[in-house]
C-alpha cells in the first residue's frame, strides 16, 4: 500500500505516508507465489487483480515471482496498476511471459510535471503495450493547475490519441489529507458550498481555479468522455481488439505457459464476434466513423477462428442488436439528457 511517486492530488499515498513511503505487505516474489497456489488449488483461479498502487516499480519482486513461474509451469493471468516510468523498468518480453493482462496506467499531462511519467513516450508505449495484447485503462486528470479554456482541448486530444482500451478522465479534485488539499486550502481557494459526498472528481470542481469555472469543468469533463467514445469506438470493441492483437502475436510463443494463457483470453472472441456484429449496426446512425474499423475486426476474427465463430455472428448479433434496440426504447421514455456538445 502506498506509492512513493506521491503524487499531491493522491489519497492513498498520503494516507499511507506520502511521497517516498511505501508499505510491502509481501515483500518477495516467494511469498506472492506461495499465496496464488494457494489460491489456485482452493478456488480454482488463474487471474488475479493485484491491488497495489504501483506493482512493477519492484521489479526485484515481480521478476522472482516470474522465476517461480516458470519453475512451476504456472500461466496465471495479472490485472495491476502501474506508472509509465515503472512498466519501462521491463522489457515487453518480461511482462508477457509475467502474465500482465491489463493496466491501469495515469496519463497525465506532459505538462505535469509528475515523477511517474518521467522520461515516458507515454503514445508509443501504450501502442506497444497494445500490440502485445495487454489491455490499458488510462487515466487522465482535467483541470490541471496549467489547463485553461483554450488549451484543455489539446490535453484532451493527447489523451484520445493514447486509444487506450477503456479511458478515465477525472477533474482534478483536493480531498482532505492530502498535499493538494492543504495547498488550496492555506490558498483560500476551497468552495464552502460542496457536500464532502460530492468530491469524486466526476462532478464539477470543488475549488476555485485560475482560469476555469466550476460548471465549465463539467463540461470539459463530459465532452473528454463523449470525445473518446466517437474517436475510438466502445470500450468493447477497444478491448477485443487489443486481446486479438495479443493472440495472433503470441498464439505461437516458445514459452507453453504463455500460449495457455493467451489461448484463455482469446476464447471470448469467438462469442464477441456476435457483438462487434450488432455493434455495427448499433452504432451506424451514433458513431459511423468507427463502424468500419469494427466490421474489420469482426471479419478478421471471423477467418481466425472459422466458419463456427462466423455462423454465430450471424445468428446471435441480430439478437444483441435487436435488445439494445429495445433498451434504448426503454431509456428513452425515462430520459431527457441531451449529450454533451464536443469542445474542440
């Protein structure tokens, strides 16, 4: 627990000590080893979601746990958070054969000025982590000390041309006990009228800034999403692609553990096919840009796998499509909220 990036806007690191300060619950390759084979022969899994703030900045750790798994034969799958300048700290070679499946990656701005993009070509190695089949959610801070109205597009765009499989924009948002928080506040720039429930940094600011206004961050903050969704498709479609590019990379590998492991991520495709289906018609009149890199990954997927993965596209996306049909129908009649205009 903890990250000793300690970045000033960030609340487990300040609950955990701040900058420099970190706590290792296991500190060694061998105990995370001993604790996943326990799990895996008393629950049967293989994928495990590590919740530790930074998990390959030890690469010490991480890559005594490899040596074990290898040893053993083990092909387990790991979901992590990790900094830019930490994934840099290994080879793409080394995370594949770890077993890294996804991460969770902050993708500040250039302008930031935070340790853990340091030295980082953070558009070339989301590409890169993309084309190993390691899938990204990037997170993106709006509303930086630097943003104003006129350049916060050009952040935003930045961040879009990451096409990171999913994508979290959050307002830069002081929460008590942390650098930021302190900061504002000896500032005087806290707003008195925001409910201590409504810091989540999804809403609007809860502090005064330089150059935007409270509403206008909600603003931004909704046109990011709405841009990312019409630049680069559903999360969905984002993630089969990504694990598709894994698969036809690494569908061969020397190591058998990696190919067991690929071969369990890829099995999904087979049934997706259906939805990148219905998602092409879902989103012909909502989306159109996108449509057709979806219908070729659809037919890519469709050839890899054979005539049963095309049979059921066919059968099966009829059905998805007429259900989110359906769904929208539903919605409707309960809904007035208009999307967000992009801000560009």
């Amino acid at each position: 627990v903890g990250c000793p990036m300690g970045c000033n806007f960030c609340t487990t690191s300040a609950f955990f000590g701040g900058k420099g300060k970190i706590l290792n619950l296991y500190s060694t390759g061998d105990e995370l080893f001993g604790l996943m084979e326990e799990a895996e022969s008393t629950r049967g899994v293989q994928s495990f979601f590590i919740m530790d703030e930074n998990f390959l900045l030890q690469r010490a750790r991480a890559m005594e746990l490899l040596a074990r798994m290898k040893s053993a034969g083990k092909s387990w799958a790991f979901h992590i958070f990790s900094s830019a300048n930490a994934i840099r700290k290994f080879s793409y070679e080394e995370l594949v054969e770890l077993g890294v499946s996804s991460i969770w990656l902050g993708l500040e701005s250039a302008q930031s000025g935070y340790a853990k993009l340091e030295g980082a070509d953070t558009l070339q190695l989301t590409r890169e982590l993309r084309e190993h089949g390691i899938v990204l959610l990037g997170s993106t801070i709006l509303g930086l000390e630097h943003h104003t109205p006129e350049n916060i597009g050009q952040e935003i765009e930045r961040a879009v041309a990451r096409q990171t499989d999913l994508h979290q924009f959050m307002l830069y948002t002081p929460v008590p006990g942390t650098p930021l928080y302190r900061e504002m506040s000896e500032q005087g720039r806290l707003l008195d009228d925001v409910d201590l429930a409504d810091i989540h940094g999804q809403d609007r600011f809860n502090f005064r800034h330089a150059a935007i206004s409270r509403e206008e961050s909600r603003t931004f903050l909704e046109s990011a999403f709405r841009w990312d969704f019409e630049r680069n498709g559903p999360s969905l479609y984002r993630i089969c692609r990504t694990t598709f590019q894994g698969w036809k990379r690494h569908k061969n590998h020397p190591d058998p553990r990696v190919r067991r492991r690929i071969r369990r991520e890829a099995t999904p495709l087979r049934a997706y096919a259906a939805v990148l289906w219905a998602m092409e018609r879902r989103l012909k009149d909502v989306n159109p840009e996108v449509v057709p890199a979806i219908r070729a990954l659809r037919r890519e997927i469709e050839q890899e796998f054979g005539w049963a993965t095309a049979a059921a596209s066919r059968i099966l996306g009829p059905i998805l499509w007429w259900t989110s049909r359906r769904e929208d129908r539903r919605l409707a009649e309960g809904s007035s909220h208009e999307p967000p205009t992009i801000i560009g």
